[in-house]
C-alpha cells in the first residue's frame, strides 16, 4: 500500500491489467452480484432529482422497480445502492440487441439529456473505495467474471489505473491522479 494525500492505495490497481471485454462477459457486473451498485450519499439526491430524464432510457422493469422502491434503497449493508430488477441486475441497466448491457443512465448522459454519467462506483470499477474517519482506502475488487477483462488487459498491457483513469479523476482530481502516476512509474522501475 502507498498513500497520497488522504487516501491509501493498493499497489495491485498499479501491479494488475484490465481492460472491460464485453464482448466475452456482457456486461455481468451490472446483472450479477447481491446488490446493486454502491452510492455514495450526494448520487442518491442526483439519482432522484434526474429520474424523469433518465426514465426513457430504462427499461419498463426498470422504471417499475425505481418507482416502487426509489430511485436508489439502502442495502443489506446499510449503505445506499442502486436497486436491482428480481433481486439480480440493476434497475439501471438496459440490453443492447446483442445482448451486451448497457448503463440507462450513461445512454442518458451521452445523449446530452443529464449531465451526470453514472455511479462513481461504476464508473471506477474495478476500484472499490471506502471511507474511513481518517483516509480512503483505494483498493482491486476481483471478481471471475472480470477474468477476460483481465485477459484483455494483460494483452494490450494497460493497468487497472490508467483504465479508470477518467473516473480516478472524477473522484480525486487532477493532481492526485499525477501523483499517482509518479507513483507506478517508480514502483515499475
């Protein structure tokens, strides 16, 4: 683990390759899994306040479970998530005709029709962070079905960090994305 700033970081987001393969997994982190996808507490207000935006990209089984649920509930964790459509995918996500699934609220995003893309957690994943009273701690969720994603990965060799690079940025800014490049160009010397 290395730290910056508030946050500790563990080395395998530097030491590890990831890239998404659709393709061979079809999205299944958005249709597997116990939960729905990690909130943190200002999404859930923006889940709310863009639902009518974000309503003519869901599906039907989708908008019926937001609208009996909310537009995000508290798990068994306690923490808030993304509800899910029959206890499996999120009510969020909608299916290519190829099958692939795509995010309703990342379709709504690209079309212009909000200005929010999606869960941060989503959005960084494989990352999982959490918050502790002092620090953050940044760490490699793995997961077998990201195993092509891995595959992929390795093969155009592209770390977890430089992957989510986009979304680290949206969490931590800039400059913590510098310094943590700094970081992995000398700890892969």
């Amino acid at each position: 683990m290395f730290q910056i700033a508030k946050t500790l970081i563990s080395e395998e987001i530097i030491e590890n390759d990831f890239v998404c393969n659709l393709s061979a997994c079809k999205g299944a982190c958005c249709v597997d899994g116990a939960s729905g996808a990690p909130l943190e507490d200002d999404e859930t207000i923006i889940l709310a306040d863009i639902f009518d935006e974000v309503r003519p990209f869901l599906r039907e089984e989708g908008i019926k479970v937001i609208e009996e649920q909310g537009a995000f509930v508290k798990g068994d964790d306690g923490e808030w998530e993304t509800p899910l459509v029959n206890n499996r995918e999120c009510a969020y996500v909608v299916f290519a005709d190829n099958g692939i699934t795509k995010c309703g609220l990342e379709e709504a995003y690209n079309s212009g029709a909000t200005n929010w893309k999606k869960p941060i957690s989503c959005h960084m994943y494989p990352i999982r962070i959490r918050e502790y009273t002092e620090f953050t701690a940044v760490n490699y969720h793995k997961w077998e079905i990201c195993d092509p994603a891995c595959s992929l990965g390795n093969e155009l060799q592209i770390p977890i960090y430089k992957f989510v690079k986009e979304a680290l940025v949206r969490k931590f800014g800039e400059k913590w994305y510098a310094e943590l490049e700094e970081v992995a160009n000398e700890h892969t010397k």
